[in-house]
C-alpha cells in the first residue's frame, strides 16, 4: 500500500520513498497521519514481513521502519536481512517498537539498527528523527569536498 506526496496544486513532487514493515495496520495509519503534511516523503506500507524484502527492492527505500515483533517473522532476523541485502545494506533502519527496554534496544543496535524510537512517536520526533538520518545519508553520498 503506498501514499505518496504531491503540493498543493496536485502537481507531484520529488519523493523520498520511506518503507514501513509493520503488521498492525493502524500503526501504520498512524504514521501515514503523522507524515501527512510531508509532502516530499512517499511513505510505502508492508505488512508482511516476508514480503518487506521484495517491497524495499522494488521501491529502494530511503529509510526504513520496522517493528521487532512480527507474528510471521523474528524483526530483529529482518534487520539483519535488510542488512545483508546489497539494495538496503546501507539503508537507514529505525526500529519502531513498543518495548523500551535496554535489551530490546541493545538487540536491535546488535542486529544492525540505526535508532529505536518507541511507538507511536509525536510528529515532531517522527519527522526530525526521518529528515536526520536522510540528512546523514545525504552526506555519507556526496562527493567528498577539498577544504
């Protein structure tokens, strides 16, 4: 399922395909709602993990969000998936889980996380937390500068 982003006009914009993997379908509402007035971030749905792979190949996903548990997968082995699939090895991926607890943060930096934000975040967190690591991968592909 996919969202995308388009001005005011109806004219569409430059998107940034955002995926997340989570299968309650609410959450993912939830995030669509907060991520509405976004209009350069596309944000693409999986509700399946053991689809989440073809999806993120198909779209090429900016940044990833995925939740750690999953009735038909173990989120943290998906991480790693992710991880070791050469189209999202570098792909920032930010789990969204509902545990706050050290280990399950430990778990998800062990398996290859960038962050872990507790769900649902406030808009303000969602966005900044999306636009710092776009920003970061930003940099991490531009051409190195001469100072």
């Amino acid at each position: 399922e996919q969202v995308e982003g388009g001005s005011v006009t109806g004219e569409r914009t430059a998107s940034i395909p955002i995926l997340l993997v989570d299968d309650q379908r609410f959450v993912g509402i939830a995030v669509q709602r907060l991520l509405s007035s976004e209009q350069d971030l596309e944000l693409h749905r999986c509700e399946v993990a053991g689809e989440a792979i073809a999806q993120a190949n198909r779209i090429q996903p900016a940044l990833i969000f995925q939740d750690i548990r999953m009735p038909d997968t173990d989120g943290l082995a998906l991480v790693r998936l992710f991880r070791n699939n050469p189209a999202t090895a570098s792909t920032p991926i930010i789990v969204l889980s509902a545990n706050d607890d050290a280990e399950a943060r430990a778990g998800a930096a062990a398996a290859g996380a960038n962050e872990y934000v507790v769900k649902l975040p406030k808009r303000d967190d969602l966005v900044s937390c999306i636009r710092r690591h776009l920003s970061a991968g930003a940099a991490r592909s531009a051409a190195p500068s001469t100072l």
